[in-house]
C-alpha cells in the first residue's frame, strides 16, 4: 500500500513538473467568427509565434519543439494541407 501511495504520489509531481523546454503539444482545426483557424496548444514558456504569407501558405513558427508522434487534425475546407516542419529549437 505504500509502495502504490508512494508511486501515486512520485505521478502527481511528475505532471505537474514544467516540460523540459518550450514545447508544441496539439494542432486543431476549429472555426472563429465562421472562419478555419488552427489552434495551436503549447507548454506555458512558448513564446508569441509568427505567422507570415509564403506564396499561397500560411506559415505559422513557433519557438518550440514538437514531437515526432504529434497527431495532425483531418483537414477541413477551406485548409488545404497542414504539415509540420522540424527545425533545431523550432516548429
């Protein structure tokens, strides 16, 4: 019994430990004002992102790193594709 309290107790404090560093954690398509928009969810110490028009895209980068299993939401129109790009420190 105190192994398991012990165990419940080491989880607790592990989830709420701040992530290693800045992070992206969700990508969701949703709508604002009738309007397709991505709702990006990230740990608490990501910085403001930037968002700029390259040719036809949208690019949105974030000072974070997102993981390699990270589930992209099923695309709805008017979004043509969404992908994630990796760099060093960056999304």
């Amino acid at each position: 019994m105190r192994v398991a309290l012990a165990t419940l107790a080491a989880l607790a404090l592990a989830a709420r430990a701040p992530a290693a560093g800045p992070e992206v954690r969700a990508v969701r398509a949703t709508t604002i004002d009738f309007r397709a928009a991505l709702r990006v969810l990230t740990s608490d110490d990501v910085p403001p992102g930037e968002v700029v028009r390259e040719g036809e895209e949208v690019v949105l980068r974030l000072a974070g790193v997102a993981p390699e299993d990270l589930a992209l939401p099923a695309l709805e129109r008017p979004l043509e594709g969404i992908r994630v790009e990796r760099e060093e420190a960056r999304t």
